[in-house]
C-alpha cells in the first residue's frame, strides 16, 4: 500500500513520501501530510522486545511507503550507530513518580538529533530515487538546537549544502560555540539581529520567493528543509514514543492496551505532534500534556481556541521553545478542520495578516486529548531544584517545563495512567541556567567551570559534545540585518 502527501493548503498537491521529505515546505506554502494514518498493527509484547532500530523500522516503513526496505534499513543504520553514546538510543528513565524519555544522547545532546540523524539519508536516498541531479542546499532557521543537529547530519554530505541562521542574541553559549565552531566546507552559519520567529520568518520568504527558485535551478541548486515541517523530521519522531510504550510493557509497568500519558516540552509543536500521529496509530496515549514556557500561546490556545502571537517575545532560559509560531501546530488544525485545506489555508492566510486566527467550537472539541500548560522562569527554576534535591537528577531547562507542568496537573486531576516526559536536552547544553537554579552560588562562574562542576554533582560525564567545544576555534563569525538573507545565501552559493 502506498501512502500519498498532500499539503495543508492544496488538496491538489499531492507527492510521494520521498518527494515530500526532498522538498520540504509545499510550494504553496502549505507542509506535507500523510493522507492517512498507518496503523500500528504489532502486538505490544512484540514492541516490548524491540530495539530502537527494529521499532523506528516498524514505524517508518509504514509511512515512508516509497523508499524500499533495503534503502530504509540502510538509513536507520547509519544515522542510529556510535553516534549515540548508549545503545539504547532513547533510555527511559524512572526517576521518582515519571520516567523521562532521555532524547539527547546523540552528537549535539538535544532531541533534534533523533531525527537529524537521520534526515540527510532519507534526504539523498529521496534525491537518487527521483533523479534529482540538482545540488540540494538546506535552508534552516534555528532557535539553537536545530541548527546544530542539522549542521552535524548535513557536514560533508556529497551533494549537500547547509545554510543555518541564528538570533544572534538568543541562544545559550554553548549552543552559539556548538554552531560557530562548525566543520564543513559545505557548511555555513550566521546570525541574525532578530529572534528566532525573524529567523523563520525569512526562511519561509526564501522558500516561497520564485525567482530566487529559478535563480538558483539555472545555477544547479535546490532549496529543502531540515526544519520540523519537514514530514522527514517528524516521521522520526514517532518512533521514540512507540519505543517507550515497549519499555513500559517489558519492565511491567504496563499491560498491553494500558494508557500512557505524554509530556512534551513544546516549541514549534514538532514532537508533541509525533505523539498525537503515534495515538493516531493505535499506540495507547492517553492525555497529551503540550507544556510551554513564558511563551505561552499554546497554552492560551488549548483554552481558548484563539491562536493569537500579538504578545511581547520574552527570551527565556528555554531558549528552543522561545517561539510565537509554532508551524506544526498548522498540521492539527488541519486534521481537526476535517482535513480541509480551504479551511486550513483560510486561518492560516488570517495569521500570516493579523497575527491570530479563532478556531469552532467543533474543532475545538476535536482536540481534547490535549491538554495545555505552562511553566514560569521561576517555576522552571524551582522544579529543577526540587527534582534534584528529591532525587539527585538533573533536569535542563527545557525538561523541566515540562516536568513542572506535568506535577502541577498530576495534583488536579490525579491519573493512574504513568507519564512518559520527553526529555530534550542534557543539562550540559545550559550548564549556567541549570547550576543557578540548583544553588545562587554558581551564578558568577565561568561557562567551563560550571560544567565541570554539573559533572561534579550529577556524577554525569561531561558528554563528548562539550568537551569538543572546549578548544574548538570560531569557523563562522557572519551577523546580518533579516533582509540581508537573501543576498548571504546568494554569496554562500557564488551567484
Ligand atoms: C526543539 C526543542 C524543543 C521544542 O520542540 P518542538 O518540536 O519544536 O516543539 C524543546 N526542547 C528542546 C531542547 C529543543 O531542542
């Protein structure tokens, strides 16, 4: 059976999977998605015996219908490898009343690398299948995790180039070392005044800016994406929640068909959307926990129904989910207006203008598995105190909005179903957030002592990813205006 995509925005527009991971964003500006949902038919006890591999095999087979099992098994072993500092992949860990769902063992210590890791074979795999004999140059805008990930996957991928750009004053010091200390000759980094929203803004206007596409078709290149709406990207990200729900089952927590709930640190709504397409499947989640930070329009627009970024950008010490537009979200307002583009490309069309949309109360009432919830700097702060001092873990920023949001609601409505929290990043990326919140005598350390002394009081490792940044020298050091884009993609190509 072959799973066709169509976008958000043109029912008309219809691709194979592997045209849909080459391109990225639709033409119409609409993102790519499954015209139906696979079901997960594997017994639980089978996904209980699992590894990492053999579930993401499961899971991406039957959504990436076109690719053949070969060049799919192919992918999944070269992107999940020693890349990984465990064997497991994705260890779930029980640390008193969750289990954190630990997505950052991968090169650059954040969860975008479960699927960047992966995304450049899929990417080349897609290109050689649909003879696409144009350079492909990948067009990112960060809000730190991303890019990184994104530069690791792509750096010296033959017939590949990776453009990434950055708010400049937005992003945690390591992540800024992690990106600017790049190797690559086809790599570029570059930073931008402006947050991360102006960021993403200006690469949508590239994407969708026709005579830089024919421009750079005469000179042998294509544009495609290793942002989120790439279906590439969140593809990947199903496989992780399947897996813990075989954990759960191996270690007995869970009989077969028993709910779990899912929290998920939510920025551009990438990951907690794999979870909703991972119940779509069949997989037993019960709530869908979508915690945000000081940033909270998610959490206005589970209660309200009324989408609205017309509100002050606050730069918090979460810095990936710093984001007034979350562009996955658009893939549930899709699916909720009944999968109707006209309706889709019509709320879409009113935010791009007024900066909000209002959605029925119908769609409303076909969102109900979510629930929303959000986390203030200083109750990020205190939950990462009180998780250690409790239990000696140590939470970054980013897992414990979600861990914070998740007991706050735990008190209000008691479930006996478990919780599964998505654990994004290593405390190590933001080392100085994290060591503040545990004790106000770190505040005045320097960045390198801080994390030796994590290392210290975690009784963690420093992970390899840090240590490399240590020494490692400046290789990108460009900051531009947002309207300059278009002309340092142009100089980075010599056009
Ligand atoms: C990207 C990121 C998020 C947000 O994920 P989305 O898929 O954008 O919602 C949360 N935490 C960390 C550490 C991230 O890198």
């Amino acid at each position: 059976m072959e799973w066709m995509y169509r976008s958000t925005r043109d029912a008309q527009n219809r691709v194979t999977a592997s045209q849909a991971v080459l391109k990225g964003l639709a033409d119409d500006g609409g993102l790519y998605v499954p015209e139906q949902i696979p079901a997960l038919d594997i017994p639980a006890e089978e996904l209980a015996k699992m590894t990492y591999q053999e579930t993401a095999y499961a899971v991406m087979s039957r959504f990436l219908t076109d690719y053949t099992e070969e060049e799919l098994k192919n992918c999944i072993r070269h992107a999940y490898d020693e890349k990984f500092d465990t064997p497991q992949i994705a260890p779930l860990r029980k640390v008193d009343d969750c289990f954190y769902l630990e997505l950052f063992h991968g090169a650059t210590i954040a969860f975008k690398d479960m699927a960047l890791s992966i995304l450049p074979y899929l990417m080349t795999t897609a290109a050689r299948k649909n003879h696409e004999e144009k350079e492909i140059v990948i067009l990112t805008a960060t809000s730190g995790d991303t890019g990184k990930a994104a530069l690791a996957g792509f750096a010296d991928v033959p017939g590949t180039r990776i453009i990434v750009f950055y708010p400049k004053n937005g992003v945690s010091a390591v992540q800024e070392k992690q990106m600017v200390t790049q190797k690559g000759k086809n790599t570029c980094v570059i930073g931008i005044h402006g947050n991360f929203d102006d960021a993403q803004s200006g690469v949508k206007k590239l994407f969708s800016d026709e005579a830089l596409r024919d421009e750079l078709a005469a000179k042998g290149f294509c544009f495609s994406s290793a942002n989120s709406i790439n279906i590439g990207r969140l593809v990947p990200q199903i496989v992780y929640y399947v897996y813990a729900y075989g954990k759960l089952i191996a270690d007995g927590t869970l009989k077969a068909g028993e709910e779990m709930n899912v929290v998920v640190p939510t920025g551009n709504f990438g990951n907690i959307l794999a979870a909703f397409y991972a119940k779509n499947m069949g997989l037993p989640i019960g709530k869908l926990l979508c915690a945000s930070n000081e940033n909270k329009v998610l959490y206005d627009f589970f209660q309200t129904g009324v989408y609205d970024r017309n509100r002050d950008f606050v730069l918090t010490t979460s810095p990936s989910m710093d984001i007034l537009i979350s562009s996955n979200l658009e893939r549930l307002i899709y699916r909720i207006a009944g999968n109707d583009s006209e309706k889709n490309a019509k709320l879409m069309a009113e935010l791009a203008k007024n900066g909000s949309y209002t959605i029925t109360e119908e769609m409303k009432e076909a969102m109900k598995d979510f629930a929303g919830g959000y986390a203030t700097e200083a109750q990020t702060a205190q939950e990462i105190r009180t998780v250690y001092e409790k239990s000696g873990y140590v939470l970054d920023p980013h897992t414990a909005v979600a861990s914070y949001v998740y007991h706050t609601w735990k008190a209000q409505n008691h479930p006996t179903a478990p919780a599964v929290i998505a654990s994004t990043a290593s405390p190590f990326k933001f080392a100085r957030s994290v060591m503040s919140a545990i004790d106000s005598k770190y505040d005045g350390m320097e960045d390198f002592s801080l994390i030796d002394e994590l290392c210290r009081i975690s009784g963690v490792k420093v992970p390899k990813a840090v240590e490399e940044i240590r020494t490692a020298p400046v290789l990108h050091d460009k900051v531009i205006e947002t309207n300059e884009m278009r002309q340092a993609v142009k100089d980075f190509l010599g056009m």
